[in-house]
C-alpha cells in the first residue's frame, strides 16, 4: 500500500540528533552507497538543534586527553580502510608523522573534536544544522497499521515534516544536577564549565566549589586551579578519595563488541553483575595521571605554605545560598557532622550526567514501543526498538540501551560497530529504498 505523503519531504532514515553516534550511522550510509552502484545511495536527513557540529564543548579542557584509543573513532573498529577514520584526518591536517612520535593512543579531547568536525564536515549535505526535532507524529492507514512517521523539525523560525519509515534516535546525554538545584550564574553544571569560567574570568574570582569525585570533577577542579592562579578551589565528593579508573588490559574487554553479544543475551541477574563489577571503568573514576597531578599539588601549596588547592573528602554540601555577588556553601564533614561555610564565587556541580529520553518525541507512537518487567525499553539486539505489531516503523536508538546491550552504549567504544549494524538492519529491513542520486524528494513509501 503506497501512502501520500504530505509532508515536506521524504527520507528513508531520518536521524535525531547529530553527535558521534549518528555522525558514525551517516558515514556508514555513506559508505554502504558508495560501495555499490553509483547510481543508488541511501536517502538520509539528520537534523542536529546545535548551529554546528559540537560534542562536549563546555569541556574541552586545553591538555585534556581522550580516556579512549585514537583506534576507536568513528569507523576504524568497522572498517579500518575507511576515509573518515582518525588517521585519515591527522594525514589530511599534516599531522601524521607528529602523531605517532607523541607516542600516544590518546589524542588530546580538542584535537579529537576537531577530527569528529572535519568527519562532519564532509557529510554536510546529510545534516540540517539548527533544527530541532520537536514531535514525532505516526502516520497511520485505515486498518490503524502505522507504517511511517512525520517527523516535525523547527529550523530557521518555521516548521517543516519529513516522512520517514526509519528513525535512528540519538538523544544524547543530559547533565544532571541534584534534586532542587538549578543551574545559573553562581550555580554551574561541569558540561557548562568553559563558557562561565570565561564569564568569571571578565572579574577576579576568589573562591570556586567543586562537587563530585569523577573524571569530570577532577577535570574542573585542575582547570579551575590553573585558570584562576588567585583562586582558591575546594573539591568536595564523599568518598575518601578520587577513585582510579580501572583501563586494564583484561577488563578493557568489557568494551568489546563481543562484549555487547555477550550481554545482550546474559540473564537479568548476569547483566546486573557485569554492570556492577565494571561500573569502576566509567562511573565516578578518575585517570591515574589526573589524580596523582591534583595529589602533587596539594603537595606542593602544603610545602610552600600557599594552599589554594582544599579537598573536602567524606563530605558533602549541606546547603547552599545564592547572593547577587557570590554563593554561600556549607560543607558537612560526615564523620562528624562538622559543618563548614565556603563563601564562594560559584559551586560546580560535577554530577554526571543520564541518558535523554529516546521515546519522549514520540508521543503516542511512544506507548507503543514495548517495555520490560523492569520497565525499560525493550530493544533488539540490533538496536531496534520492539514494538506493537501495529507499528511497521523502525525505531533505532543510539545510546539508552545500557539495559539490554551493556555499558558502553553511551561511550564511543563501539559507536562505529553499532553504526554498522544499524545500517545492516535498515538494508535487511528492505525500508530504506534505493533512489537515483539526483533524486531529492517525492519517496514512496509502500507497506510490505
């Protein structure tokens, strides 16, 4: 049954959001097309609310490094022949011979934003830049069967549809703040850390706070003691100390893509245990080198006598009260309940971060998708959401499937491997049709 579109356009596989995830699927599209008939490509519209590619801006620490191999990029661990790999792109900036004498798999995080732009770059026809995708509506025949979505995207002040029978979901990560306490001039969120620090920056901060005991947070609280060479920073997580993450050769395993088979086909209580065990490679753990630079430093003030650098450990905030000029912080000491007032420039909040909500554009279509009895989501093992036999719509997500394919679904370790897999599904799926290449609009979109 061929349905009449009337939407804006047509597209065999519309993506949300254009991070790495779905700039990996894009390149993988790409590259499916041009490995075959010239005449032939996939029809693919990403659309990405950001005004240009951007991936953790407010991070980009200068000297920050990547907790990833270089190796695993965009398309290496799929295809290692690719043009979009990173090699690739330090050859295309002159950069290759340098590289390798730096003897080093971790690039530094700017250098590796920088490769995922020039990466995006080269797909810019695939991507809408400044379009928010803000409903996905299901298109639905007079036998209730939903064979396609319009997928609502605002952009340039107006509203346009795009008709699709694939959607590939990536909703990202949204940063967290604990419960109460809203982000604002005095109140930061670490993911926001460089664009205030510039604002501070326009005064003489005297006082920083840092909350958390992750990567992150001791990211923020190095950069602060740098940047702000009058300030004094005080880091306050309830743990003893930063714990170490562990990137050992054996456990690094666990980011395989063996790894997601073995997963996704564990019992419930097996995927507990894994996630429990190798939670220490992600989750609220510092790099080695990290940790002993903050330590050497409080070493070193405590030699001199200049301490600028406070680490409130076993503790926590008790309360906290904005002023127009500065915050007031108190800290409680947990062993005693001492409490400690902290008057600061601003509190950065270093907490993490949580997957976005993959379902919440899809409104109705969204009760349909198949939950389990712990109420995920549930997702087959080719990332394709399960739905209603009423539903004839690919629904793939890129990340929240932490549940069902283990705990690299958010990182970048297997973004290139998903992406494979995703586009080998949308082929065996027969949904994305093949279209000449000038062919622009006006796709049909038959049942089967």
């Amino acid at each position: 049954m061929a349905y009449e579109s009337e939407a804006d356009d047509t597209a065999d596989v519309v993506g949300v959001g254009f991070g790495p995830a779905n700039l990996a699927l894009a390149i993988a599209l790409r590259e499916r097309a041009s490995a075959e008939s010239a005449a032939a490509v996939f029809k693919a519209r990403f659309f990405e609310k950001q005004q240009e590619f951007g991936w953790h801006r407010g991070m980009l620490i200068d000297g920050a490094t990547m907790q990833v191999s270089f190796l695993k990029d965009l398309v290496t661990p799929r295809n290692p022949t690719s043009r979009f790999g990173f090699l690739s792109y330090l050859h295309a900036k002159g950069r290759f011979a340098t590289f390798l004498n730096r003897k080093s798999f971790y690039p530094l995080r700017t250098e590796f934003h920088d490769y995922l732009a020039w990466a995006a770059d080269q797909l810019a026809d695939d991507v809408d830049y400044g379009s928010e995708v803000v409903e996905i509506r299901p298109v639905t025949d007079a036998r209730g069967t939903t064979a396609a979505v319009d997928v609502v995207v605002r952009g340039q002040g107006a509203l346009s549809t795009v008709r699709t029978r694939a959607i590939a979901v990536a909703s990202g990560l949204e940063p967290v703040l604990p419960a109460g306490i809203e982000a604002g001039d005095r109140i930061w969120h670490s993911s926001d850390l460089l664009y205030q620090a510039e604002k501070a920056a326009t005064g003489t901060p005297a006082r920083f706070v840092v909350v958390g005991a992750g990567q992150s947070a001791a990211e923020v609280v190095g950069y602060l003691h740098e940047r702000f060479p009058q300030a004094e920073v005080h880091a306050v997580f309830a743990r003893y100390g930063f714990s170490v993450a562990d990137d050992s050769s054996f456990t690094n395993e666990v980011f395989d893509p063996v790894a997601v088979d073995r997963y996704f086909t564990s019992p419930p209580d097996v995927k507990a245990m894994l996630l429990d065990y190798h939670s220490n490679t992600n989750y609220a753990v510092v790099d080695d080198d990290t940790i002993r630079d903050l330590y050497d430093r409080v070493y070193r003030e405590s030699l001199s006598g200049v301490r600028r650098l406070h680490v409130h450990n076993v503790s926590r905030v008790r309360g906290q009260e904005v002023g127009t000029d500065d915050v007031n912080v108190r800290l409680e000491f947990l062993p005693t309940g001492d409490v400690t007032a902290v008057r600061a420039d601003a509190i950065v909040y270093a907490t993490g971060y949580r997957p976005g909500d993959p379902l919440r554009l899809l409104g109705e279509l969204g009760t349909r998708c198949l939950r389990d009895e712990r109420g995920n989501i549930q997702v087959g093992r080719d990332y394709r959401v399960r739905t209603t036999d009423d539903v004839k719509v690919d629904i793939f997500l890129q990340g929240s499937t932490e549940h069902s394919h283990g705990i690299s679904s958010s990182l970048l370790s297997n973004v290139a491997v998903r992406a494979g897999e995703i586009a080998d599904a949308l082929e065996a799926s027969g949904r994305p049709a093949r279209h000449p290449r000038n062919r622009s609009s006006s796709v049909s979109l038959t049942e089967h």
